[in-house]
C-alpha cells in the first residue's frame, strides 16, 4: 500500500519540479545524460556484488529521470499545440 507523503515530502517535490521546469531543454537534455550515467553505474556497482553507501538512491535518480523526462514531454505537447491554436 502506497503511503501518503508528509507536507515536507510535497513541497521538496514540488521545488524539485518547480527546478526542472526553470531549467533549458538543453540543460534538461544534459540532465538527463548525467542522471542515466549514473543509474547505469550504480546498477553496475550493484550487479558486481558491491555495496552502495545510499541503497535508495538508485530509486530516487529513476523518479528524477521520470520527472525531467516528463517536463521535457510536456514542453513538446505544448509547442504542438501552439502552433495550432494561432491557425484556428
């Protein structure tokens, strides 16, 4: 069963978001790359029987992968639709 997040956990997600959407499509591009390199060697370290100082960490870069990855979705559909909008 999914818990509820506390106020903290809220306004920390939503400063986070807030962060992301400031952010270029560049810098979320370049974002992204630095986020999978490291997923990708923390799996490795993971794989090869290694211990990892922070086991939730792994977890935390997905969602933030998932959100930059999001933001940068939304952007697209919106610029689609713009252009749309002017036109009708």
């Amino acid at each position: 069963m999914r818990r509820l997040r506390s106020e903290g956990e809220r306004r920390a997600l939503v400063r986070e978001l807030e962060e992301l959407r400031k952010k270029s499509d560049a810098e979320l591009l370049e974002e992204i790359t630095e986020i999978k390199t490291e997923i990708r060697l923390l799996r490795t370290k993971i794989e090869a029987g290694g211990r990892v100082e922070n086991p939730m960490r792994l977890r935390n870069l997905k969602k933030r992968l998932a959100r930059a990855l999001t933001v940068l979705r939304e952007r697209k559909i919106e610029s689609e639709i713009s252009p749309r909008k002017q036109t009708d």
